[in-house]
C-alpha cells in the first residue's frame, strides 16, 4: 500500500479495559481506494476507535505483518469494512486481509463485515448478500459513514461525543486536502496525468476489445479518427466514439472535457465512403478529469458518477454490447 500524508494517530487509550476489540472500524481496500478509506476513517475517527494501515504504520513498524493483519482483521476490530472492487484479495495485504475475515466469519458469522462495492461488479462468491451495502453511488462517503456507525452500534460499540475542536480538526484536515487538490489541477503536472490517464483508457479499450475477439469471438476494434483525433470503438453494428476537448494553459479546467458519443449504426468519417443509412446518435456523455488523491485519477460525469480509467474503458465496451444486443433482440 501507499504512504500519503501522516493522519492523527487513532485514540487507542480511549478503549474500555474490558473491551475484547481495540478498534471499533478497520479498513481494507486496494491502493486506489486508500483516499476513499482515510476520507471514511475521517469521519469516524472522532467518534470510534478506527484502524487504518496508512494511519498506523508507526505502529506497525517492525511488527510480523501477517499477524498483525491476522489479529486486527480476525479478532481486534468490532466492525471491518471492505472497500470492494475487482482485484480485492488478490494483492498480498488484502489476501492476508481476506482470509482472516473469511475464518472469522466462520467461527462467528459476517455480522461484522459490511462489504462495500466501489465498482460495478460482482461481489465475491463468498460473501453472503445481505451484508453488501449496495448505495455508495447515491449516498457516498456520508451514506457510507453512517451504515458504519449503525453496525458498529449494532455491535456493541459506543459513540463519542465529538468535540468542537475536533470538528474542527477534521474540518482542517478536509481543506488541506482539497487545497492540495487545487494546486495539482491548476498544474502543468496535472494536465500531464489528464493526458497520460487519457492515453491509457485507448490501451484499456484496446486490451479488453482484444480479450472478447480471443475469448468470445466478438469482433469490436479501436480504431483512431485521424481527422479529429478521437477514437472509434466499433462493431457488431454499433459505434462508440471518444474526443479529449482540450483546454487552455498549463492547468486543467472546464474546458478539459472527455466527449464519448454512442451510435445505432457507424458515423460518416471524412476517410472513408458515406454510409448508405446514417447513424444514430444513441447517448452522449461528458466527463470531466479529476484527482481523488496520490495516483487516484477519475473521469466523473455530469450526474457525479466517477469512473477509474479502467472502470471507464470497461464501461464503454459493457454500453456498447448493451447497444448492440438491444439491435439484435429488439424489445416488444
């Protein structure tokens, strides 16, 4: 996992002498959700005892990782939340991570667990379904922070009043964030990263296009519009085109857009013949680059909607297979 700006140390002394848990909430999540659990660790931490490995490798330096992981995931921490995508226990923390949940569940059940999905996908076939709190597009951070504090209370923990300098000192620690936010958008280096994250979603829609000609048989191809410099992504009748607008200066703005247009059909390109049927223009999308933080980049939509560049390129190609077959099987 990365290491981002140290956080307050969590109030360990503040645990009941009685308690079997030392921390009330622990974190698991990949290194591209680390910003998303420090955000959620945030709005707990002044309430409950909370774990976190970025928070706590003081703590942990020097220390059996394994073990350590072991005994958090596994017996010291009331309520574990799992920052779920694809890839979540396959990485060497969050396999150690798994497994110590899935023996505690054994033992006693996933009453502690909240599973929460960050990206569409399905959950891990183990995991029972009642426990996935599904909602984290509609209610977000807040929504999340909330579902937490209700199972923590449901699993015997107690809240603390949070005091006005602590509101304060998480107020701060949100305005720091968001000022460093500020510096890497109005920067040379962020228009740097817009454009690499912009490079990379043409590799991912070409590696994923190639992995359903080689698995299904599913002939779609990428290919660049050399007169607008954008990229066509097409086939089985249908077409999804992308454009990078671009902005001014050495910042990225507004004006920084990422335009994706889906088709019934193939659009005229100045290169080649006019079709005989003109296509029509299906869906039209904006979006918008973004830093959530260190090596966190996301293309967020009009309706709030943020996408990894991988979840983007996987989004494109899953629109326009939806497209396709609505053409093949037309409804009633």
């Amino acid at each position: 996992m990365s290491t981002l700006d140290p956080m307050p140390e969590p109030t360990l002394a503040d645990a009941s002498a009685d308690s079997p848990f030392k921390y009330d909430a622990a974190f698991s999540f990949l290194d591209q959700d680390e910003l998303l659990a420090r955000d959620l660790c945030d709005l707990l931490q002044d309430r409950f005892r909370t774990f976190i490995y970025s928070k706590q490798q003081r703590e942990l330096a020097g220390t059996d990782g394994e073990r350590t992981f072991n005994r958090v995931f596994g017996a010291e921490a009331r309520v574990v939340a799992v920052l779920y995508r694809p890839g979540w226990g396959q990485t060497s923390w969050t396999r150690i991570e798994e497994t110590a949940i899935r023996n505690r569940a054994f033992d006693k059940g996933y009453e502690f667990v909240v599973l929460i999905p960050v990206e569409k996908g399905p959950p891990p076939e183990w995991f029972p379904k009642p426990f996935i709190w599904v909602d984290f597009d509609r209610w977000g951070k807040e929504g999340a922070a909330a579902v937490l504090e209700e199972r923590i209370q449901r699993q015997g923990g107690e809240t603390r009043v949070e005091s006005v300098a602590q509101r304060a000192a998480r107020l701060k620690r949100a305005m720091e964030r968001e000022a460093k936010r500020q510096r890497f958008m109005n920067s040379i280096e962020g228009v740097n990263c817009l454009r690499a994250e912009a490079d990379r979603l043409v590799e991912e829609l070409r590696a994923t296009c190639q992995e359903l000609k080689d698995e299904q048989s599913l002939a779609l191809s990428v290919e660049q519009d050399h007169y607008t410099r954008g990229w066509f992504v097409h086939g089985l009748g249908v077409c999804t085109t992308l454009f990078l607008r671009h902005g001014y200066g050495n910042m990225v703005d507004e004006q920084w857009c990422l335009v994706i247009r889906r088709f019934d059909g193939y659009p005229d390109r100045p290169e080649r013949a006019p079709s005989r049927r003109s296509a029509r223009e299906v869906e039209r999308t904006e979006l918008h680059f973004d830093n959530r933080g260190p090596q966190d980049y996301v293309w967020v939509s009009g309706q709030g909607k943020a996408y990894s560049t991988t979840a983007l390129a996987q989004h494109v190609v899953t629109q326009l297979m939806d497209l396709a077959q609505c053409k093949a099987v037309p409804g009633p």
